[in-house]
C-alpha cells in the first residue's frame, strides 16, 4: 500500500501584511514565521488521518491534496515530478509551505 511524505519546503512570512494588519499585541510577541514546523521536516502518513504532531490548521488546508497523493496517485499535469504536489496553508501572515509525494513501497 503507498504511503505519503509530506515535507515543510519553507516557512513565510509576509512582513507588509503584518505591519498593516496584524494587531499590536501580537507583534509585541515577536510574531514571526509559524513556529509549529521547521523548514526540512518530513510528516508520513497513510490513510486520511492526520500525521501525528502535524498542526490541525494546516491539516484543514492541505488535507484534500493530500488525499489526492494518496487515493489517485496525484499526478498534476502542471507539476514536473509524478506523484508531487506543492501546496500552502492559508495563513495570510506566515503561510508554510509543504511537499506532498506518493511514496510506493
């Protein structure tokens, strides 16, 4: 049975956004990009559950293009690896970057 990897490709942060929009209590925390991942981590899973220790938010927003990694293969005609797909979660602050793969056993 194939399982899927997902790994964090980078994490973001969108600093225009921020000083604009997000509020002054939250700055004073040193806001910066999304401290629940770090850049190079590998998730595997199999099924549809989420992957242990995976953020529930990001879960929410890439669950569906994880399923289609994992049920049909995944092959996206406008990505040049088969089985691969890039994808973000939708924190408009600090959006994370992830690659998903089929990975065949």
């Amino acid at each position: 049975m194939a399982k899927c990897r997902i790994t964090v490709l980078k994490r973001t942060l969108n600093q225009d956004l921020v000083d604009s929009y997000l509020s002054d209590s939250f700055k004073a925390s040193g806001f910066g990009p999304c401290d629940q991942f770090k850049d190079g981590q590998v998730f595997l899973f199999e099924g549809f559950a989420m992957p242990a220790g995976f953020c529930p938010w990001a879960w929410a927003d890439i669950q569906r293009d994880a399923a289609a990694m994992y049920i049909a293969g995944g092959n996206l005609p406008w990505v040049n690896r088969k089985g691969t797909a890039i994808v973000c979660c939708t924190d408009g602050f600090r959006p994370v970057v992830f690659k998903i793969e089929r990975v065949e056993e």
